[in-house]
C-alpha cells in the first residue's frame, strides 16, 4: 500500500466510530439502564434545542426552547417513551451512535411491523460527557 494511502486509512480509522456503535439498536434494558438518572441534552430534527431529566423513579423534567414540563418516562415494547403533563408524548426507537450520541426515530407501520421511520427526530447525548453526535450543542439550555 502506498504510504499516502496508508496515511488516509489511519487517519479513517481513528476518525470513525468504535466498531459496533454506529447506528446501533438499544433493547429495553440497555435503554431503561442507559437513561435511568440521566439527564440528556438534544436537538429536535428541525433545530430546536432541549433537555431532558429522566429520574430513578421513572419521572421526567424537560426544558426546551419553548418551555419547561414534568412527566413520566418508561420502556415498552422495545421503545423509549416520555410523556408530559401539559404536551403529549410517544415513544421511540432508539439508536447508539457513537459513544456519546442517541439518535430517537419514531415508529410507522410498514408490512405488518412497526418499524423505525427512515428520518430521526431527535439527537441527544449525556450532559455530562462530551457530545459525539454529527451536530453538536450551539446554546445551552
């Protein structure tokens, strides 16, 4: 290999991602282990920004750029749910993305299966580690 060739290569290594953490699924219990007392700054597909603590026991402060609200969030079928006391709430198929970066897409039904629509609708990563996700905090919150 030619050592320009080489150089790139290396370079792409240590640029990429840890192996088997792009674009990987989380089941239930590495999702309720994951978010369990973790409080997750994001970003909406459209560009808005938020935060959001999930407790120990299951509730759930948010605050965005448009308010704040309580709720409650769990795990169920495989999804990731919050839902509010004041705005409604869903649930979500959640994504690894990098070693700190959870890409959130919402379910559609297709051949009998609910499956992940093909868009995201949110990115977030734990506050308190640096974020790896392909846009990166520009306000804080």
């Amino acid at each position: 290999m030619h050592r320009p060739f080489r150089f790139l290569a290396l370079l792409g290594s240590l640029l990429a991602p840890a192996a088997g953490m792009a674009g990987e699924p989380l089941g239930e219990a590495e999702i309720a282990s994951t978010f369990r007392g973790m409080t997750l700054d994001g970003i909406y597909r459209d560009g808005e920004f938020f935060s959001e603590t999930y407790n120990e026991d299951g509730s759930i402060r948010y605050h965005g750029q448009t308010g704040a609200d309580s709720g409650e969030w769990s795990v169920e079928g495989g999804r990731f749910c919050t839902f509010y006391e004041g705005a409604e709430g869903a649930c979500f198929f959640v994504e690894r993305d990098g070693a700190n970066c959870f890409t959130f897409t919402a379910p559609e039904e297709k051949d009998g299966h609910t499956v992940p629509q093909r868009d995201w609708t949110s990115r977030g990563w734990d506050r308190t580690k640096p974020s790896t996700c392909p846009t990166a905090p520009e306000i804080q919150l």
